[in-house]
C-alpha cells in the first residue's frame, strides 16, 4: 500500500468511536511549509481527538513543531518553536459548509472533504502554515547581536523634522473653496 493512501482515514468512522490518534509528521514531506524554511529537518507531533458533534464528524487538533526559519532582524537561523490548536467539523461539500446548509457549531471550523478520504497530513501542514509568524524573529532581541541592538536602538530615538515638503497637506483648504 502507498503512504498516501495509509495516510487517508475515514473520520466518520473514529468519530463514531471517539479514537485518538498521535502521529510524527516529517517536516520535508510538508511541501508547501518546506518553502517557506530555511531547512526542512525536524518533525511536527500532532495529536487528533476524533468526536460527533452536533451529528457531524470532528476532531480536535494539536500540533507542535520547532521549524528553521530566517530571523528578519538579523538574518540568521533560528529555531521557531510552533504550536496550534483547532476544532476541526468535516462536512461532505461545499453546499454544507455554506450558509444555506446547518451551520457548524460555534467554535468549529468547517472542512470541506469526504469524510472517508481525509489526509491528516494536510490537515497538519495547513496548521503549521497559519501558525507561522507573520516576521520571523529571536524572542530575545539579544539572540540577533550587536548589530540588530544597534538598530532597535535606532528606532527608539525621536526622528528630528527635516522639513520634508508635503504638496498635498493644503489640498483639503483648496477644496472647501
């Protein structure tokens, strides 16, 4: 059997059971998340527990990882630690997850998939993927050296007014006439 059909699983089925389901994910085989890392070593645990609610298949999702991403402060390597939880309702279609359709339960995100064919990977892969931050950075502004201090510094400091010139600071006058 193929790892992409071993991955597939049937979450009405462990709904229905209450299963619980742990898995280590490699980080390379992400490939949409392995663009976005400076190296792709390392692994993501992510923990699934499968329930019904409100007669839907769901699934709580907590996934945890240390990614290698590139510091936009100083620009050198760092481990980003990343952590994500979420409350996951499969529906069949898209007509489901509409407004004319029941409406999940508050608090659940609705995926879209056939309940019977459902990759975990991806649904850890698209965790990770929102749990990135926005500007990659150290924690700690010391972890970035003397040349990032001397920059946080800079940006401390008042800017003094070099009598920059605005040609649109009168307009609205102009227009009131």
């Amino acid at each position: 059997m193929s790892k992409a059909l071993a991955d597939r699983v049937d979450v009405t089925l462990l709904a229905l059971q209450g299963a619980h389901v742990e898995r280590q994910f490699g980080l390379e085989s992400f490939t949409r998340l392995v663009e976005l890392l400076l190296s792709p070593q390392g692994s993501a645990m992510a923990r699934f527990e499968f329930q019904q609610v409100e007669g839907l298949p769901a699934a709580r999702l907590a996934v945890k990882a240390t990614v290698q991403l590139r510091c936009q402060r100083c620009l050198q390597a760092f481990g980003c630690p990343v952590e994500s939880h979420a409350q996951l309702a499969f529906v069949t279609g898209e007509a489901e997850a509409g407004a004319e359709a029941e409406p999940v339960p508050e608090g659940w995100e609705a995926i879209s998939v056939d309940p019977r064919r459902v990759v975990l990977a991806e649904l850890v892969e698209d965790e990770l993927l929102l749990s990135l931050p926005l500007v990659p950075r150290h924690a700690d502004m010391t972890a970035c050296g003397p040349a990032a201090q001397v920059l946080a510094e800079a940006e401390e400091e008042p800017r003094e007014d070099t009598g920059t010139q605005r040609p649109f600071a009168n307009l609205g006058k102009l227009l009131k006439h």
